[in-house]
C-alpha cells in the first residue's frame, strides 16, 4: 500500500492596469516656486479669471512669468493634464484560482 506525499498548491493570475510604473515627468515633485506660483493661478482662477486677467494680477504681484498671457493658459491646461495623470485609477484583481498537486 503506496501514500502519494502530493502538495497541493493553489495558483492564480493577478492583473493590474497602472500608470505608476511608467517613468513620467509627472511623478517628479514640483519646486516650492513653481508650487506657489501654481497655487495662485489656480485661486485666481477658482475666482472666475480668465488666463490674460490672472496674467495681468500676476505680474502686478511681481511673480516670475513670461511675458504672454498665453503663459499662464499653458501652465492651466499643463497642471489640468498632470492632475489628471496622477489621480488615474489602479485597477487590480486576481483571476484563474485552481489548485495544482505536486508529487514530493
């Protein structure tokens, strides 16, 4: 009379879908300068603003910004973009569970 010392083993698939492993230039932090010029445009903005009047408020304040309102709309749609980037959902589940026996 043979025992069989079989182990079983349960095996599965597990499938992500992540943007967190691709090499951005989203997931470097902003400096503080950049940081605090952002922050006002986007309070500006949350005023009402239009991108040539926050332009025009931000020059007035004597923040470092190009000399086109044209600026402050490609920093708004750049900021959008990355927002947009960094909070994309992680999708992550298991599949294909059985169980498999190995002899010993």
């Amino acid at each position: 009379m043979g025992f069989d010392s079989s182990v079983p083993f349960l095996l599965f698939t597990f499938h992500t879908k992540t943007h967190k492993l691709q090499n951005s230039k989203y997931l470097k932090p902003l400096n503080k300068v950049t940081e605090k010029l952002h922050e006002e445009i986007f309070r500006l903005k949350s005023l009402g603003l239009g991108y040539r009047k926050i332009h025009k408020k931000l020059v007035e304040k004597g923040y470092k910004i190009g000399k086109s309102p044209s600026t402050v709309n490609s920093i708004i749609e750049k900021r959008l973009k990355r927002d947009k980037f960094l909070n994309m959902k992680v999708f992550e589940e298991y599949r294909n569970f059985r169980i498999h026996f190995y002899l010993i």
